[in-house]
C-alpha cells in the first residue's frame, strides 16, 4: 500500500504525505474490519488441516503489521498464524516477491518448498517470483481455493 499511496502523491500533486495517506487509509480499513470481519468460507478449516498435517502457516499482506493483527483478533485466526509478514517489513511490496521470501525465512523454509494461496493476479505473480508453487482465486471465482478476502496465505512443510 505505501507504493501505491508514494505514487499517488507524487502523480496526483496532493498535499498530504504517503506516510498520511497510508495512515489515513489504515484507520478506515481498521474502523471496516472492526465492524464487518468475514472469514470466507473454509478458511478456518483450510488453516486448520494444514497445521495438524505439520505445515508452517504465515500470514503475507500488502496491509500493515497492525491491519493484520486486528483481522487475526476480530476473526480469531491470531492463533492459528504465528508468522505474520507485512509490507511494512519489506523494500518493494508485490508484485516483486520479497514479502514471500521473509515468511520463508521466518518459517526455515526454502521458497521452493511452499504453496502460495492468492487472491490476486500481483500476488501469484510475486509468488511465482519468490519460486513458489501457487494456487490463485478468490471466493468468488475460485472457492477451492479458501483464501482471506484481505489477506495471502503461504504454507510450507517444514523439511
């Protein structure tokens, strides 16, 4: 998101910052979450399969540290992802696949050896950067594919 606000302030000649607009943006989004948290369908279930099965489960998102924290808490899945990697904590967010490559390193998993769930197009093509297998789709177009409405889910088996 800092990307995309850095660009529109800077083409868009606006008064306020990038730091401001992200700020700004973050609070409406946390006010929306607060209210209206959904958990698409299967989501929990999904989650939930892959960490009795052993997988390492991480948490990637273009949103910050603090946007995913309360999603976690309001749809109480905090528990269920012990990783959680923000765009906060990267140089260049997606479609480049460094968001990718820290949850790999904080699971102590090669980035060839995880699957990359997505819902959308610039995160399955920072995944296919990163050399992870992925599956894309939404709930809508895709509903095998369980993901978050907000979020990106990448799962590995610990070697």
């Amino acid at each position: 998101m800092k990307d995309t606000w850095e660009a529109i302030s800077s083409t868009r000649g606006l008064n306020a910052s990038a730091a401001e607009l992200l700020e700004y943006s973050n609070r409406l989004h946390l006010r929306h979450v607060r209210e209206d948290v959904r958990v698409l369908s299967g989501v929990v279930e999904l989650a939930c399969l892959l960490r009795d099965a052993g997988f390492a489960i991480a948490v990637t998102s273009g949103s910050s540290q603090e946007v995913i924290r309360v999603v976690l808490s309001c749809a109480s899945l905090d528990c269920l992802y012990p990783v959680q990697v923000s765009a906060e904590e990267v140089k260049y967010g997606k479609p480049e696949p460094f968001i990718f490559l820290e949850a790999s390193r904080l699971l102590s998993v090669e980035p060839d050896r995880y699957v990359l769930v997505e819902d959308a197009s610039v995160g399955v093509e920072a995944g296919l950067r990163a050399r992870g297998a992925v599956c894309g789709g939404n709930g809508r177009r895709c509903a095998r594919a369980s993901t978050f409405r907000f979020f990106r889910t990448a799962v590995a088996r610990r070697a």
